[in-house]
C-alpha cells in the first residue's frame, strides 16, 4: 500500500512524535523500536506491524490516514468510501440486469409448462 519511494528523504527522517499519532500510537510504535517515519513505513511495508501489540483497526486506520497524508496521496477515507460505493452500486445494476433476464427465462418456461 505504501511505497517508501512516495516519501520524501525529509519526510522519513521524521521521528514519529512530530506526525500528529496520538500518544497511545505512538508508545505502542516505539515499544517496538519505530523512531521514524521511515521505520513506520518499513514496518507497514513488510507487515511486520499487524504482529505489533496493541495496534488494532482504529490505529491501522490512525497510521494509514497519517501515511497517506505524508506520502502526498490526498485520497481521503471518504474518497475511498464513494469510489467503493460508487463501484457496489455498478455491480448490483449489473446484477438486476442479470436477474431481469433470468426472470424473463423462467416466465418463458411457467408459460410452456401452462401450455403443456
């Protein structure tokens, strides 16, 4: 999801007490020696972090929205949100098409049993 090549060499230096994660984030980062951005990013990279303790959905999500606002990515969660949407709603027109014509099948076949 992140590349560290989206970062700037500024940026990955940065400790991680200066990219607005809340303190609980943070120690818990810490605990598991993560000093900088880049070590965050290293960590997200090789899904190291989902083994860290105490980092559960909200903090994923906490680093994630962090991340994607460093990375200069100004996809938002409610972006995400309507693309994801957007796209469900496509599938399920999709799919009353589908469901239209094999109504239309079965009808068919109700009417050539009626006949019989």
């Amino acid at each position: 999801m992140f590349n560290i090549k989206n970062f700037s060499e500024k940026i990955l230096g940065t400790d991680i007490c200066e990219i607005g994660l809340t303190t609980r984030t943070r120690n818990c980062l810490r605990q598991n020696d993560v000093k900088t951005v880049r070590d965050l990013v290293n960590a997200w990279q090789s899904g190291e972090i989902q083994y860290y303790r105490n980092v559960g959905p909200a903090t994923k999500q906490e680093i994630t929205d962090i991340l994607l606002n460093l990375s200069g990515n100004t996809t938002t969660k409610t972006q995400t949100l309507h693309e994801a949407r957007k796209l469900l709603k496509q599938q399920i027109a999709a799919h009353e098409q589908e469901l239209q014509k094999l109504r239309a099948q079965l009808n068919l076949l109700d009417q050539g049993n009626n006949n019989k």
